[in-house]
C-alpha cells in the first residue's frame, strides 16, 4: 500500500497543476496571486459573504493572507485559484481544492464569487465544473466532498446542478443567527476510477 500511494504521489506534476489554467463556460480559473489578495480579503470580510463560510475572518490582515497563499503554494494537498469572468476578464472569486487525501484519492471544495454581481448567472456552476474536471481528470482522484450550510440555497442548487449529492446532514452543527443550522456533507464521486 505504501507504494501505491508513492508511486501516485510521484506521478503528480504539481507545478504545472499549480499553474494550470481551465476554461469552462463563462469562467477561467487560473493562479491565484499576490496582487489578488487585497480584493480577497473584502470579499471574505463582507457580512453577506461571510455567513456561507466556515471562519469569520475578522482579524484577516493582508500580512496573513500572504503567508496563507504561500503556503498555498508548496502545499502538497491544495491547490487554489482565481476566477475570472472569462469574456470581461475580470477577477471574480476563488476556488481551490484542499486537503487532498492521495491514498485515498479524496480531496475538500470550496467556492466564493466574490462579486456579488455575479450572483445567480451560473459563473458558479461553471467554476464547480472546471474544479470537477481538474480533480477528476488531472489529478485522478475519486470522490470530492465539501459542506454547505443548509441555508445556503443557491450554493446547495448549484452543486446538485454539477452532479453533488447530500451524503451526510450534520444537525444543529453551526450555530449563526442565534440559531443552530444543520451543515450538509455532499459529495461526488468519479465513476471512472
Ligand atoms: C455559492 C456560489 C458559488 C454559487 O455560484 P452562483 O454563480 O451564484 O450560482 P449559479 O448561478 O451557478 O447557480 C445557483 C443556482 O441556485 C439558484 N439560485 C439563485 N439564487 C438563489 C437563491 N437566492 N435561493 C435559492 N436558489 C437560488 C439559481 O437559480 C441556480 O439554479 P438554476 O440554474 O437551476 O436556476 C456563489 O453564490 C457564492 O460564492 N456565494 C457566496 C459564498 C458561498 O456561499 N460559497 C460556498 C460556501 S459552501
């Protein structure tokens, strides 16, 4: 078993899946730089963005958010990118895959379209679905899993659009408006390995 997980390990060419770029729809994921950083940090500070996501973000400084995407960088177990809408060319949010599980072929999603004007124009569902086919085809991996709070709809509609199902309802597990919400595990699975 040892081996096998080397030998996958040693197959990934992980700079150049660092620096690779996809086309999907109306999006383009690319690297994620320094330069994009600034507008990073507004976006996960906003209230109204904040509430989908797991940390509250409010002691993030620029400083921090360098050092975090360094780390990005050399990690061996996440890979994270920008968006863009691919017509105006504009930076639009972030993605990345993280917490890569090589063994077993597993890896966590996670999503934000910071603008906010983008909202609802499927530049999501487009993004979930280059993600999909970077960890399915590049890097060969087999199930990809992420949790959404149940009160996010539209982020629930969009990864049932791309093929996620519900696999696990974790009750009463995130506390936001003086209320106890369940968080959704969903997941995908690869039929091709
Ligand atoms: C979640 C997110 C990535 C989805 O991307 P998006 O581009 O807004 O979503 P899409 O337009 O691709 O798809 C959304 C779907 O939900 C529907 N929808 C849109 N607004 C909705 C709302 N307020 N309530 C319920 N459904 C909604 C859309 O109609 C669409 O489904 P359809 O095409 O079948 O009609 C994006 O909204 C976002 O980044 N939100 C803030 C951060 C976040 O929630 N991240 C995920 C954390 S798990």
């Amino acid at each position: 078993m040892e081996q096998a997980t080397k030998q996958t390990i040693d197959y990934i060419d992980y700079r150049a899946i660092k620096k690779t770029k996809i086309s999907e729809g109306k999006i383009l994921i690319r690297p994620l730089t320094k330069k994009d950083l600034y507008q990073t940090i507004n976006w996960l500070k906003d209230p109204q963005i904040n509430k989908f996501l797991a940390s509250n973000f409010n002691d993030l400084t620029y400083e921090k958010e360098l050092e975090w995407l360094k780390e990005m960088k050399s990690s061996l177990i996440d890979f994270v990118f920008g968006i863009e809408d691919i017509k105006l060319k504009k930076y639009i949010g972030n993605c990345g895959i993280h917490k890569v599980d090589w063994e077993n072929k597993i890896c966590e999603f996670g999503i934000i379209i910071g603008d906010k004007n983008y909202w609802g124009k499927n530049f999501g569902t487009d993004t979930i679905k280059a993600i999909i086919k970077l960890a399915f085809k590049k890097l060969n991996l087999q199930k990809i899993r992420l949790f959404v709070y149940e009160y996010n709809d539209r982020a629930i509609n969009a990864y049932k659009k791309c093929g996620f199902k519900i696999k696990d309802i974790l009750i009463k597990d995130h506390l936001f408006e003086n209320y106890y919400w369940n968080t959704l595990e969903m997941e995908i699975i690869n039929e091709n390995v």
